[in-house]
C-alpha cells in the first residue's frame, strides 16, 4: 500500500494521546513540538509526563480513557499497553473520522508517525509504513549525520533570499532558476567542505551575479 506523505500544521490544534508511559511520552514530546495544545489521558504517567502537566504544557486527565475525551480533537495518538483500550479507542475514533495512530500497531492506523531529525524548519523524517520503525530511527540518523546543524543556519540564509527574490522577480521561472542555483551541488559542496562562511560567499556571489 502507497502512503501520501504530508506535514500536518499542528500550532494550536488539540491533540488527545491516550497513554502517558514510556511510548505515550515520545508521541506527546513529538506532539508538543510543533506547538500541538496536547490531552493526555492516562492512569499511570512517567515522571516527565507529570512535570509536563504541572507546567501547563498539557491538559492531563489521571483516568482510564472514556468516549467522550474523543470530543473537538483532531487527531488520536494511543499508546496504552492494553489491546481492548487500544482497539476501542481506534473503533471509537473512525465513528468519529478522527485521524488515529496506534503505537505498534499497523493496522488499526490512519497514519504512521515517521522517525525525525529536525534542523530548525528542516524535517529529515524516515517512515518503513509501521513495518520497522527501528530500521526507520537507524535510516534517520545516517541521513541526520548528512545534514548537520549547520543545515539550520542555511535554511534561515534561504528564507532570507528567497524573501529578496520574491520581491525582486515577478516572473516563476527567474525564481525557480535563482533557487536552484542557490540550492544546487556547488552550495552543498562549499557548505560541507568549508563552512557556513564559505557557503554565505557563493550565496552572495550567486545573488550578486543577478
């Protein structure tokens, strides 16, 4: 089975994660990253869950799950160690046509959360489909040690051209000729081979050029 890739904006959506152990503590880290407002029920927490609640960076709720936590969420996380709670949860949650991952389990999944590097707005995720997420982590970090934190830095360098040409170039095709020559082999290679102030000088050499 194909899977569409895409990168959900999560800023301010709420985001029910039913589990607050070991599993349910790496999906709300992933959730609280990219600005999700994070419920989390659960009977048992980790201690990291629990400073999260009394910090306020999520709602929590200490009980077992009920129907009507599945209320004004947009997407499900369960994580609990319980096949009948988690098969429940994933029934209740397609009625509603709520989005729904299960941790370890494929087919009771809407979607599949990938491994993840980030390098600021840079997102390096690697997903096997829920068949091996470890293959997946091992597949991420190589591809992470490629593109190192100085990648972070060129990416704010690119946000910044590309806001001049924008305001420069009316026309598609000069943008996308102009990008290409900011993002192509010669600024990867002066990047990995002298640094970011060696790929700053081609940048400006290649916008002087213009």
């Amino acid at each position: 089975m194909n899977l569409y890739p895409i990168s959900l904006k999560l800023e301010g959506r709420v985001c029910l994660v039913v589990g607050g152990g070991a599993v349910g503590e790496r999906k709300i880290s992933g959730l609280l990253e990219c600005g999700a407002a994070v419920r989390v029920v659960s009977p048992r927490l980790t201690e990291t869950v629990e400073r999260w609640a009394a910090e306020g960076r999520v709602a929590l709720e200490r009980r077992e799950f009920r129907p009507e936590d599945l209320a004004d969420v947009f997407l499900v996380v369960v994580a609990t160690d319980s096949e009948a709670v988690n098969e429940k949860v994933a029934a209740l949650a397609a009625q509603r046509r709520l989005l729904v991952n299960v941790a370890d389990r494929p087919a009771l999944c809407d979607f599949y959360l990938p491994a993840i590097a980030r390098r600021g707005p840079l997102s390096i995720a690697v997903s096997t489909g829920g068949v091996s997420p470890g293959l997946a982590a091992r597949l991420r970090d190589e591809a992470a040690r490629l593109c190192g934190p100085e990648y972070e830095e060129y990416l704010a360098l690119l946000a910044e051209y590309r806001r001049r040409i924008f305001a420069r170039y009316p026309r598609e095709e000069e943008r996308r000729e102009l990008m290409l020559a900011l993002t192509g082999a010669e600024a990867l290679r002066r990047l990995d081979e002298g640094g970011l102030n060696a790929l700053r000088a081609h940048l400006a050499e290649v916008w002087q050029k213009e």
